[in-house]
C-alpha cells in the first residue's frame, strides 16, 4: 500500500487506469491463465494503475454466491507486486468497493490486507439515501482505506448526486480521486465544480470516467480555477490499451505548451466516441457493455470467450456488425499489433 502522499501525487501527475474484466472460461469459472494475462497486458501497455472489482470486472463477483472477489484481486495483486520488483514501478491499486457499510468496510480492510491503495467507492446500495447517510458512510470507508470516488451513470446502476453532495464529499481527508462519469456534462460540471470550491484541487485528482467523452474531458481546462483531468480510469481503456497510454502523453504534451488544440486530436475524439459506441452498446442502454469489451479481447487472445458470469449477458442485436464496422474504420485505435507480439509471454 503506497504513502497517502506519494499515491495522491502519482494520481495528479495523471494515468492511464484500465476496469480490469474477469475471464471466464466456457464453464464461466474464473480462468486464471487468461486473467492474469490481462493483468500483465495493462502493465506492459503502460498503465499506470489497475481498477479491480468494478463495473467491468462485472459487480456479481462481490456477491457471497459467486466468490470471486477475493481471489481476482488477488490475482491483480500478484502481477502487479511482479511488476513492480521487474521494472522498479508499482502501479497503483484501485480496489471496487460496493454494498451497505458492514459489506463495503468489510471489502475495504480485504483490499487494504491485500496490498491496495484506494478504494472506489459504488454507491449503488444508497439510491434512495439521504446525502448525510451516504457521506458517513464514505467516511467509514475511508478510515480503513483511502477514497476513490466514483460517480457512476444511472444506467449501469448509479444515480443522481448534486453539487452540495459533492462538496460535502471533497472534504473527507482520506479523498485521494474521483472518478466521474454520468455520461453527462451537466453532472461532470457538477463535481468538477465542487472540488475546485472546496480548496483542494492540488490534492483530489479528477479521472474521467465519461467512455463518450474520454478526450473532450482530458483536453479540457475547467472555469473553476484553471482544474482539470489528470487522467481516466475506464471501461475504454481495458481494450487497445497501448493506444490510450500513448493518446495520454499526447495529451499532456499538448497541454503543457498552452499552444491551441491539434484538430487531429478533435478528429480523434469523434473516432474514440463512435468506437465506444460499438463497444458500450448505448442503443440498448449499455446492456452489451461488458460483452463488447470481451470481444475486442477474445479477437486479440488475451481472453478465450466473451462469457458473463450471468448467461443471458452477451452482445445486442447489432453490436456484433458495429464492432466489425469500427474495427475497421479505425485501425489507428487499436493495438492488435502489440498484443500479438506480446501475447504468448503473458499467457506462459
């Protein structure tokens, strides 16, 4: 687990943070070859940090039923000490952390024992909660691990949060970041806002989580004394992940000179936008999300299936024939390449 100090630094310096999947295999049992190998594609790609547990490594495993959650961050951990010890860079470690207050400290001190840095944070229990209840218990939460927050879109099980909730929320001490992504620039305005207005914009880095909008958000400095994103933490980023580390450093070096933005960067957000459109399957209301996902990495063998741990989730009428459709169109976003160069190392 890394020094408050030195995490909050390394998150505002910016990174690239993949939502880790769950490979399954075709009895949709937890394949370890594969999940470590998605563990392993992220670090070599550049990551700088890995999100395990989250919406993407699909919310059944918190469930006592499934099982799962400890050993897939487990799993995560031991690739990511691994790596550290070869190249002498740790990643920062983002545990999920959902449920009612006993479940979520419960997972909490799991992911602190484990060796984890923060925790993001669901809210998913609390959608009919008063903001005092839902900020005590955050900042139970938060004695045991330090804060991720997270503003997750209705659609996929979050729900509306207002201005005053977070400013209320960039007071608690132990808020490292907040990842944001309602899918709404109304509500990113929102939080952006609130942190800039409680003072401590040079402490909680701001991570878009808007997969619509990944581009738009990082290019963007906000009105609210001069914040913005240091990086994203995305469903996006767990496919063509090379690509988004190098679409990272562009971006910062764009931002550092203060020189106007290259319209290739706004082409390419377009681009970005209309892939994940493919992917996210927002037609059906992102039902095929986490299927789309799996399939850009069942193409590139680093998963064997786009099995879900529930059988009836898999891809949309449709999405299949969109996928195909901007694979094509945008083969610059991919990173098939590089995976396949790399690929028979990982899965050994």
């Amino acid at each position: 687990m890394a020094d408050l100090a030195d995490l909050r630094q390394r998150l505002l310096e910016g990174m690239v943070i993949p939502a880790h999947p769950l490979a399954l295999n075709n009895d949709r049992r937890l394949d370890e070859r594969h999940q470590r190998a998605l563990s392993r594609y992220y670090l070599t790609a550049g990551a700088g940090g890995l999100a395990v547990g989250v919406h993407t490594t699909q919310f059944a495993i918190h469930s006592n039923d499934v099982g799962l959650y400890r050993p897939v961050l487990e799993l995560a951990a031991e690739e990511a000490s691994r790596f550290a010890e070869r190249s002498g860079n740790r990643p920062a470690m983002v545990a999920g952390i959902v449920g009612e207050t006993e479940q979520a400290t419960r997972e909490a001190g799991l992911a602190q024992d484990l060796g984890y840095d923060c925790g993001l944070l669901s809210l998913s229990a609390f959608k009919d909660r008063q903001d005092d209840e839902i900020l005590a218990h955050a900042q139970r939460v938060a004695e045991i691990l330090p804060l991720f927050g997270f503003y997750l879109q209705p659609a996929v099980g979050g729900r509306i949060l207002s201005y005053d909730f977070w400013r209320r929320f960039a007071d608690i001490e132990r808020v490292v970041a907040i990842k944001i992504a309602p899918f709404d620039r109304y509500r990113t305005l929102d939080v952006v806002r609130a942190v800039a207005e409680s003072g401590r914009g040079e402490e909680i880095a701001l991570y878009t989580g808007n997969d619509d909008a990944i581009i738009t958000d990082l290019l963007t400095t906000f009105p609210f004394g001069e914040i913005r994103f240091a990086g994203g933490l995305l469903g996006q980023w767990a496919v063509w992940t090379k690509r988004a580390t190098e679409l990272l450093e562009q971006i910062k070096r764009v931002r550092s000179t203060g020189d106007a933005i290259p319209p290739s960067l706004l082409r390419l957000n377009a681009e970005l936008t209309d892939a994940n459109a493919a992917l996210f399957d927002p037609q059906h209301q992102f039902t095929g999300s986490i299927a789309g996902i799996h399939e850009i990495l069942r193409r590139q063998g680093l998963l064997e299936g786009r099995w879900c741990l529930d059988p009836d989730e898999d891809l949309s009428p449709g999405q299949m024939q969109e996928i195909d459709r901007v694979c094509a169109a945008y083969p610059h976003l991919t990173d098939d390449d590089f995976v396949a160069a790399h690929l028979e190392g990982w899965l050994s």
